[in-house]
C-alpha cells in the first residue's frame, strides 16, 4: 500500500466542498482526456498487458465523449464502460476484447459494469453504432468474439490503493483486486492546470504557505478541490438563491471577496466560514425546491379525465406508450409553466428589496394560489389535447 490517504471524513468535506464549483465533474472529465493519452502511450509501447501474459493490446475502442454512441448505450439500458481494448492473444493470433474504464477515485468504482457477463450482454443486445465501431477494428460479428474481464484505469494515488485493503471494498458485491486495476503515474500541473478553479487553488496554496504540496499529486487535488468550491460558493453566495445560473466569478473577485468577510485569511478558516453560510443557503434551497415542485400530479390528472368520463389505469407506469407520452408531455409542461413562475415571483420580490428568505416565506404561503393556477393551466391543455385527438 502506498503512503496513507487523507482521512475519510476529510476526503469527504474536500468532495463536497469542491461540488460547489463543480469539481468533481471537471476532474473526471479530465482524466478521460488524461487517462485516454496515457492509456494510448501505453498500447504504443506494446508493454505487457495486465490482462496475463500472452495478450497485446492492439488498439483502444473509445466509446466515452461519444455523444451519439452514448446515446444509443443508454437506450439500450445496460450499463457500458468507457473503452473496449481490442487483444491478440500471442501464439495463435485470437482476438479478445475486454472492457476499461477511467476512475480518478475507486472508492466510485462499479466492477459489475465491465465483467465479461455485462459487456456480453451489452454486445448481444446490438447497438448498431457500437456495433459499427467494433466491426471496422476487428472485422465482422464481434459478438462472436471471447471477451475477458475487465480493467480499471486509476492515478496513482494513496487512496486509491487504500481502498483497495479497505473493508468497504472487500464487502462490495465485486470487490476490485489490485490486479484488476492499471494505475498511472499524473503530472498535477498538467492534469489540473486547464481547469476551472486552480487559478484559486495556487492562491490558496501560496497563502498557506504549502505551494510544495501543489507538485504532489494528492496535493494538488486537495487545494484544487477547495479552490473550486470557494470561487463556485462565491459565485452562487453573490446572488438570489432564484438566480438559477449564477455568472462566474474569476480567482481574483473571489478572494478579494472572501478576505472582506474573515481575517486572517487562510483555506482553513475560508473552508469554515464559507461552510457555515452555504449551509444556511443550502437550507433555503431545499425549501425553494419543495415551492417548485409541481402541484399538479398523475392523480389530479386522472381525476380531471374521469370528469370528463375518460378513465386512465391508475399509475401512470400502466399506460400505453402513445398516452403515456401525450399525457407525460401535458404534465411535464404544467411543470415547468409552474416553476419558471415561482422563480419569476420570487426574483421580482428580493429585486423590490425583499431577502430570500423573506420571498421565500411569501412564496411558500402562496401555496394555495400556484396550485390553483397550475390545475386551471392544466385543464386548458387538457382541453387542447382532447380537441386535438378529435381532429
């Protein structure tokens, strides 16, 4: 095991203070980019394969960013990994796929989606672009092909090995094996230089006096995740929580921001305070969500159709598909005409000097008066659709 990983009650705080700013989304996103290089160098190198001896990795099939064959993938409703690695097996020349997916962290790995069983399946079922794509590399009915266990792609870092003896994986249904997985050595700057919030991240460093950390790996994400999720919390704690995409905030407003509300300034104590008031937004949030929420459901839906002697089965999951998608559609739209007037309400309110909190508790004993308008608005559109089908 490999040097020891910040403790899980940290990794967690880091994790869910990045989110303010997206970072964990921005960081596997680029480790496909990063990872798919490295991946790409290592089949140049016609190194061994961890796959066993006797295999060659001959070309990488990558279905990750592909936005019509991922389309097609989630049709089809089974899970897919990232890339299919096409093997020659030395000696008798037999072709072999198996399957490969990029994890920045393990720990959110699921060893299930790339099992031979699950990409067998997934080869049976015939998704005609995937299909297409596995039959230019290796000619045709790749179907037909033996398919082998797959990998796991990794940075090499502490935690990442620590999960690996750790008891949460040894109770998984398919624990991960240390030979199931391909670690990779990452240069920090390089991976996390292009994205968004490491500007912040070096400032923070710098006045932690800890800019040596940035040139180690687990370094580098730890301050990137907290440069991220400050600039994003500043983003959003600068506006109504009813502005729904708050503009970016650059490193430098940021800071300046945060060193006029605590002193003396370092990530530690920003962490806290930044905490404290994204909680308390958080709490309105959750509340504002509730307000939005469609009043108007299935059951009131059903309810103005048998009205009208129209009867639908009583769950909407036991329609047919054609009513199923003209009554979901009626539905989805009431919804949206709903929320898009509670934001509207609650922005005109706090925009003539009302706090969030204050429009919020407007809103919310206005209750009466939105669920009222969302069923009026949705018996005319019942009204529409049923004229229409006349036609």
């Amino acid at each position: 095991m490999k040097g020891s990983p910040t403790p899980a009650r940290e990794l967690k705080r880091e994790r869910m203070a990045g989110n303010w700013g997206g970072a964990s989304e921005h960081i596997g996103r680029r480790w496909e980019e990063v990872g798919l290089e490295a991946l790409q160098a290592r089949v140049a190198s016609a190194g061994p394969w961890p796959a066993g001896n006797g295999y060659r990795p001959e070309k990488p099939i990558v279905l990750a960013g592909n936005e019509s064959l991922q389309l097609a993938l989630s049709r089809s409703g089974l899970p897919s990994p990232d890339v299919i690695m096409v093997l020659r097996r030395d000696g008798d020349g037999v072709c072999l796929l198996q399957a490969l997916d990029f994890k920045w962290n393990l720990e959110f790995a699921s060893y299930g989606q790339i099992r031979s069983q699950a990409i067998r399946a997934l080869l049976q079922r015939g998704v005609k672009p995937l299909r297409s794509l596995l039959t230019q590399a290796v000619g045709e009915h790749p179907e037909d092909l033996p398919v082998l266990d797959g990998l796991l792609f990794a940075p090499d870092l502490p935690v990442n090995h620590w999960f690996l003896h750790s008891e949460e994986n040894s109770h998984q249904e398919y624990p991960i094996e240390p030979r199931e997985v391909i670690f990779e050595g990452v240069d920090p700057s390089y991976f996390f230089q292009p994205l968004p919030g490491w500007e912040m991240a070096t400032r923070l460093a710098q006045i932690d006096r800890s800019e040596s950390k940035l040139r180690t790996l687990e370094g580098a994400e730890h301050y990137y995740r907290i440069g991220a999720g400050l600039t994003g919390a500043v983003a959003q704690l600068r506006v109504s929580i009813f502005v729904r995409q708050p503009p970016p905030v650059p490193a430098s407003e940021a800071m300046d921001w945060l060193r006029g509300k605590i002193r003396p300034v370092a990530s530690e104590g920003l962490l806290q305070y930044v905490e404290r008031l994204m909680g308390t937004r958080g709490q309105l949030v959750a509340r504002l969500r509730n307000v939005t929420r469609s009043p108007y459901r299935f059951s009131d839906l059903n309810s103005s159709l048998k009205a009208r002697n129209l009867l639908l089965p009583e769950r909407e999951d036991a329609l047919s598909p054609k009513e199923r998608e003209r009554w979901g559609e009626l539905l989805r739209k009431v919804a949206v005409e709903h929320k898009e007037l509670v934001y509207r309400t609650g922005l005109r309110l706090v925009e003539a000097g009302a706090s969030d909190a204050e429009a919020l508790a407007r809103l919310e004993a206005d209750s009466r008066r939105f669920s009222e308008r969302a069923r009026v608005r949705a018996e005319q559109l019942i009204g529409a659709v049923l004229q229409q089908k006349e036609c």
